[in-house]
C-alpha cells in the first residue's frame, strides 16, 4: 500500500449550542408611525414630554449630566441649562438610540499645519434599525485651549471632542429637548467660557442660580393671544409659545394644577416662562369646602323646589 506522506485532515463543524438560560431578552417595543398629515397623537406628545422632563428631575444631576452656564460676574446664570455628554448618553439608554459616524479630516498647510474635523452623528433606534436623526459637529487642534500644544499630540484629543459635540447636537434633535436643554457651554470656545480650563473643568457654582421652580394652585383664567398662550395662578402669570404645552393650559383651566416655572421676568412682575404644566389633586381641606359647597347649593335647590 502506497501513502503520499500527506495526512488526511477533517474540519470539525461547531457544535450548536443552546442559549443561556440565564440572559432575559430585554422588552422591545416597536417604534410607531404616524400619519404624516396629523403626526403623534395628543396622548403621545404629552407622554413624551412628561418623560424627559421627568428623567431630567429624577435621574439627572446637575453638574455631572447638565450644568447652567454663568451669564454675568455677578454669578447669574442662564435660565436653560447646557446638556452634557454623561447626560445625552443617558437620554439615549433609555430612548435606545446607537450613535454611528462619518467624518472628514482638513489640515491646514500653513505652519503648524492644524487639523480640523468634521462630523455627522447618526442615531438608530437599536432594536427595530430606524433611524431617527443625525447632528454635526466639529473640532480643531486650532482653538485655543489647544495652543501650546503640537497639533499631532492632540489629534486624538480634538477628535473625541469633534465627536461628542455631535453627538450631544443628535440627542437635543432627535430625542426633541432643545425646549429644556441647549449645547451653548459645549459650543463655546474656552475664550468664551468662564474660567481659564476650559469645558474640561466646569466652572464654580454661581452665588445666585437661575432655577426653575414648582408651584400648584388652581388655573384661574387660561388664555391665547399676540402668539402666547397664557396662565394665572395663585396671582403670577405663567406664558408659553410652544402650542402643546399652551393647549393643555387652555383644557386645564378651573383646575387644580402643579406647573414647572422659569424665575421671574426683568421686565414684568408676577410674570414667569411656563416649561411644564399638569392636573393635581387639591389639597383635603379645599376639596371639603368645595363638597360643602356644593351640598349647600344642592340643599338650597331643592328647598326653592
């Protein structure tokens, strides 16, 4: 018998395994589409914004997911705070969006020779592969925090910044919270921002913040006109210009209610910017002397009949 020296080889095809029976598959719920002459329905904007607002309350901390950005020296600080990375990374989670990239690189041939990077953020819903918007964003080894040092050191370090700004840009799009949050403090350059460290080191509390507040009472008189739609509660006007928000005010009006408040306006008294308004149950002792009331009239009625 002859052999050629050469061994017979065999591939082995991998065994099927079965899954663990540890790993719960998460809940998937499918995006859903709307007619694109009504859009989402009542029931859902409502929903959506009560979400935020309420993830934004109850999740986020200032200063490590959003921060206020000093407007003057005397500490004042914008009313709408600036979203930060550790914050649109949040936002994503919970709404389930992965982040994909395109960039575009420029160097400049004038000496040092800096680059300059240009990027497209695109969000898809993970679980159903829609995708649901995109936001820009850019960066250089030119600005100056960035000055003393050679643009091929901090090519790196420029480009991951290029990057979140994109991204955040794409969560304040797509997810719709430019109403609560800007990108302004991530936008700025460090010329602009308070402090000499840059975005890197965020700067110190202000001695008087510019917060929102909450307040409950009941909507007196609700109104539209001059492009606003307008609220009176406990003595103090509330405004908005966003028309679901200015319709629930509207539908809500004679009811106990609990509302989100800007502070108060410079130029007009017991006047503040409305961000969230919703129905709340009247305190025990105003419910018994409505009931009172209303048993008197009923008692009264039926006497005169």
């Amino acid at each position: 018998m002859k052999t050629t020296g050469k061994e017979e080889t065999t591939t082995r095809q991998p065994s099927a395994k079965a899954p663990p029976t540890n790993i719960v598959p998460l809940p998937v719920e499918a995006m859903k589409s709307y007619p694109m002459a009504t859009g989402m329905s009542e029931e859902d904007i409502n929903a959506r914004i009560a979400k935020v607002y309420w993830i934004k309350e109850e999740l986020m901390k200032d200063g490590v997911h959003y921060g206020y950005t000093p407007r003057n020296k005397n500490g004042d600080t914008y009313d709408k705070p600036s979203l930060y990375q550790p914050g649109a990374q949040l936002l994503n989670v919970i709404f389930q969006h992965a982040p994909s990239y395109k960039h575009e690189v420029q160097r400049f041939n004038e000496k040092p020779g800096h680059f300059l990077f240009n990027l497209d953020c695109t969000l898809t819903h993970y679980p159903t592969g829609t995708i649901v918007g995109a936001g820009v964003g850019g960066a250089s080894t030119g600005e100056s925090r960035w000055k003393d040092t050679p643009p091929l050191s901090s090519y790196n370090s420029v480009f991951k910044i290029g990057a979140k700004r994109a991204y955040v840009a794409a969560t304040v799009s797509c997810v719709g919270v430019s109403e609560i949050f800007t990108q302004d403090l991530e936008d700025m350059t460090d010329d602009e921002l308070p402090g000499s460290g840059g975005r890197q080191q965020l700067p110190q509390p202000p001695q008087r913040r510019l917060r929102r507040g909450e307040v409950e009472g009941l909507l007196e008189k609700a109104a539209f006109g001059n492009g606003s739609y307008w609220g009176l509660v406990n003595g103090h006007n509330y405004w908005t210009k966003e028309q679901t928000l200015g319709e629930l005010v509207l539908k809500l009006k004679g009811e106990w209610v609990r509302l989100v408040h800007g502070p108060e306006s410079e130029s007009k008294a017991n006047t503040h910017q409305l961000f969230a308004i919703e129905k709340s149950q009247a305190p025990t002792t105003l419910r018994l002397r409505q009931n009172l009331s209303a048993k008197a009239g009923e008692t009264g009625n039926g006497s005169q009949g």
